[in-house]
C-alpha cells in the first residue's frame, strides 16, 4: 500500500535526528562529570593563593604592587570566555548579552575598551560586531591546561603594567546547577583582597629574593589560576547547557515522532475504509 | 608527639598532597629550604626540583615541581606548584602568539562596537531560543 508514504520518510528523518541528538546528549552527560570534577580540582589553588593575597592584604609590606592599587579609569580590559561549539542552548548569547550591557556602560562613560576572547565563540561574535580584540585563545579543547592560557593573560597583564588599561574583567558562565548557568563579570585587576580586622598584631612576610619580584610571580599567577578557573566552570557550563538542550531535542523528536505516527495510522485506517465500502458498495451493484 | 604544621601542596590544575609533616624541603630560588614548624612568615618562588615532605610517622614523600611559590606561616606551609615550566622568554613568546591571533582575526573588521546591531542580533538569537522553547511547550501539550 503507498499510502502516507511522505509520512513515512519525514518519521524516519526525525528518528535520524533524534538518534544524533541522543547522541550528543550522553557525550555532554559522560563529558560534564569529568568537567564538574576538574573544576572542583582546580579549587584548591585558587583557594590557597586567595590566602596568601588576604596574609599579605593584613602583613603591611614596605612595597604596594600596582595590581593592589586602584587607579583613575581611562579604559578598561575584558577577558570573554566562551565556548568552542555551539548547540549548547542560549549560553553564549546569554553570556554576550551580559557583556555588551556592561561594556556598553563604560562606553556612555567614555572610557575605551580592549578586550581578550577566549573560545571560537567569542572571538567569532566580536569579529562580527566589531571591538578591539587584543588577544585570542581558542580550541583549548576539554581539559585546557594552564599553559594554554598564559600568553593570552600575559598580554592583558602587560596592558596593564604599561598603563594601557586601568581595570581587567573576567566574563564567564557560572555553573550554579546542572539546569542552571549564571553569566559573570568578575574584576580581576586591580585585585580587591578582603580585610579583616581580627588580626591584632602586623607583621610581613620575609621576601625570597625581592619584595616586589615575589608579588609580580605570586599576583600573575593568582590573576592566572582564576582566568583558568572561569575557563574550566566555563567548560562545565557549555557541558551541561549541551546536555539540557540535547534533551529538549531528544524529547521534541519523539513528540514529533509521535505525531506523525499518529497521522500515518489515521491515513491508512481511511484508506483501508475506504477501501473495504468500494468493495461493498460493488458487490452490492452486483 | 612531635610538632607538626600543615602542608598543602597545589597546582592550578590539582590538589598534589595535603596534611600535617615535620619538615619540609623545597629548593628556593636563593638555595635549598628546610622548614620545621613555626618558622617565620616567608614568601618565595621555588626552581624546579624536588619537594620532600617527612610526615609525623617518619616518612618521606617526594613530589617533582617544576617551579612556583612556597608560603610559609608559623603553622603551615603552602606550596603552589607551577604545572608549566616558567622562563620569561617562553612566557613573552607565548603572549605574542596570543595577540598575532588577534591580529590576524581583526584584520579585517573595524575596532568600534556598533551596539544597536550588535543588541539586534543578540535579541534576535534570544527570540529564536524562546520561539524553541514556545514550540516546545505547544508540542508537549
């Protein structure tokens, strides 16, 4: 019988579809646990060199670093973390949105704006909409290792020991749940260390070899580790909103499939009725 | 019982060791170091070598560095691990590939943001996910 046959072909073009999309689902599934469990790897660091920041915040050195210091602000620098691949839902645009609303502001001030791309991502959106991108990362894959991130860090970090820039910004997605990601905009530079006041007596650390060569070593890789921690909860995100998506694709096929399934059946009952009374009606003539 | 302070070795990427030792050895830039508890407060970068740990059982362990800081308080002892090697060369070739990127990809497009395009288009793309969403919902009734 050649009935519905169109029907036919587009259930099975979903179902192709959908076996893709399930796919995917399951790699973003197998691939956000890994993700989730580096970035937990990563906090250690990050914690460890935060308190160091906060000693030397209390311990009163003879020498205040320039990434300590705030200063007048005349241009600004962002470090934009996006992912590498689409089909993650509406992560990067919600990310871009955030961030266009907060560059925009410093654009009413007049203040310029260098900025530093991180993913194919962002450096494919302002290559769109324009902007000056200083610096560039992409394809760091999944497990992005820290030396990938240094050169394009070094150069906002220069930028802004030359005056060029005032200010640095890191944007990137927070991975509050599975469900949900949260995009940021986190200051770097000039660092801001908590005070407490708790601490009764002043004291400072003994410097091997020099006061200031140790805090330059020390604040780059404090500003480092937590760049790499906005790109590692970055890769979390992109994992997870994948996965999210995928689903509601998984799903909306078998909607779709079932439709037109639905449809088919119809179509071919009509067909067999209409059959079977022909018959009748004919042997009826007869 | 034999003093003891915290040891927490880290890099960026993982937590290598944390616990309580009796010592510690760890190769300073200005020489070697050994630390018992309650040393001064010292701050210093570290030349890749070898950290060795005696934990209060009289153990040793060794973990390999390849440079990075030690922070010392009286009571505990951090070491923050470069997972890179570190020279100031490598890092300066690694920033100018970083902005020949950049360069490269900027060629050709001008420097200024347009916002209002660029807000159309991000509100375009948001319409586009909420129509999907929208879909979905009517699908799924």
């Amino acid at each position: 019988m050649a009935v519905g046959k169109e029907i036919r072909t587009k259930v099975k073009s979903v179902q192709n579809t959908q076996k893709i999309t399930r796919a995917m689902e399951m790699v973003a599934a197998s691939k956000m646990r890994k993700a989730q469990e580096r970035m937990a790897a990563s906090r250690p660091y990050a914690r460890k060199i935060r308190n160091v920041i906060k000693h030397l915040a209390h311990a009163h050195p003879e020498y205040k670093h320039t990434y300590l210091q705030d200063r007048e602000v005349k241009r600004v620098g962002y470090i934009v973390v996006s992912s590498d691949r689409g089909l993650c839902g509406g992560l990067n645009a919600n990310l871009f949105r955030a961030c266009i609303g907060s560059l925009k502001e410093w654009d009413a001030k007049g203040v310029g704006i260098d900025l530093c791309a991180i993913g194919g991502k962002a450096s494919g959106f302002f290559k769109r909409v324009g902007g000056n991108v200083v610096a560039e990362a992409s394809h760091l894959g999944d497990a992005p290792a820290i030396n990938d991130l240094i050169g394009t860090v070094k150069v906002m970090l220069d930028a802004f020991d030359n005056g060029e820039i005032d200010r640095l910004y890191v944007v990137y997605n927070e991975f509050v749940s599975t469900m949900a990601q949260d995009p940021q905009i986190e200051q770097l530079l000039p660092i801001q260390a908590e005070t407490e006041d708790d601490y009764a007596h002043q004291w400072d650390y003994l410097y091997e070899p020099e006061a200031k060569e140790v805090l330059t070593d020390l604040l780059t890789r404090f500003v480092e580790s937590l760049v790499y921690q906005a790109v590692v909860e970055n890769i979390a995100c992109e994992q997870s909103a994948r996965m999210v998506a995928m689903k509601a694709a998984s799903d909306n096929a078998s909607d779709l499939i079932d439709e037109l399934n639905l449809a088919y059946n119809k179509a071919r009952q009509a067909a067999i009725t209409q059959e079977i009374s022909e018959i009748v009606s004919g042997a009826a003539a007869v | 019982m034999a003093m003891t302070m915290h040891v927490d070795v880290v890099s960026a990427e993982e937590e290598i060791f944390s616990g309580p030792a009796k010592m510690l050895f760890a190769p300073g830039v200005m020489g070697d170091l050994g630390i018992l508890p309650r040393h001064a407060p010292l701050l210093t970068r570290i030349k890749p070598g070898e950290v060795r740990i005696v934990t209060p059982d009289d153990e040793e362990q060794f973990y390999y560095v390849s440079g990075g800081m030690l922070e010392i308080q009286p009571e505990a002892v951090t070491v923050l691990a470069d997972t890179a090697l570190r020279a100031k060369d490598i890092d300066e070739a690694a920033a100018l590939e970083a902005k020949e990127r950049a360069e490269k990809a900027l060629a050709d497009r001008s420097g200024e943001i347009d916002y209002a395009t660029t807000e159309a288009e991000l509100a375009e793309a948001l319409a586009q996910l909420q129509a999907i969403q929208r879909l979905k919902k009517k699908l799924g009734r």
